[in-house]
C-alpha cells in the first residue's frame, strides 16, 4: 500500500492509499507479535480519527474507514470484517497489490480467534 501511495499523484486515490495503509497498520497491532494493549489501541484508534477528519476522501469511503479504525480498538474480528468492507470500497481506488495485502491482513486477524 505505501508503494501505492507512493506512485499516485497528490489528491484523491494517494488520501485513499494514505488512510488504508494506516488502518491496515493500526490492525497489525492486533496481531500477536506486534499486539498492543487496549488502552493503546484506543488512543492510537483516537488520533487517527482526527487525522482521517482532515483527509479529502470520497464520501463513500468515510463511514467505512472510520468503522475500520474504531474496530481495532475493539479485536480482531470486527478489525478483519471492517477492513473487508474498507477495502470493497476503495475496490476503485487501489491496485490489486494493496489489495491482496489488505486481505492477507483480514485473513491473519480473523485467524487469531481460532
């Protein structure tokens, strides 16, 4: 996804690129070797809606990253089924490289509770 973001020009499809590495990035705390506490989670999951706020995304995409980084403050389950939903959304917006990243993400999350 950083490539991605990387490669597009300023504007639309990079802020798209931008939000979804990051909240790919706030899930991988949920995963056991990088897994950070709850209270951690919760601020980091704080932060990032403030900065998600300042982003020119298209509406479409909001509600479902917003969703995205407030479920990884919850586990991982909902981490894994709002991160499927996200990246559904941004289908337009993203090559198939971060995509398969995306849900190799989704498939490790939803792992952990097995």
């Amino acid at each position: 996804m950083a490539g991605l973001a990387g490669r597009l020009p300023l504007g639309g499809g990079r802020e798209v690129a931008l939000a979804l590495l990051s909240v790919s990035r706030l899930a991988s705390g949920l995963l056991p070797l990088d897994s950070l506490p709850l209270e951690d989670r919760q601020h980091r999951a704080t932060a990032a809606r403030v900065w998600l706020a300042s982003l020119a995304l298209p509406a479409a995409l909001r509600v479902p990253l917003a969703k995205a980084i407030d479920a990884t403050a919850i586990g991982p389950i909902p981490a894994a089924g709002a991160l499927r939903v996200v990246a559904s959304a941004a289908g337009t917006y993203i090559d198939a490289a971060a995509s398969l990243e995306i849900e190799r993400l989704v498939r490790r999350l939803a792992a952990i509770a097995r």
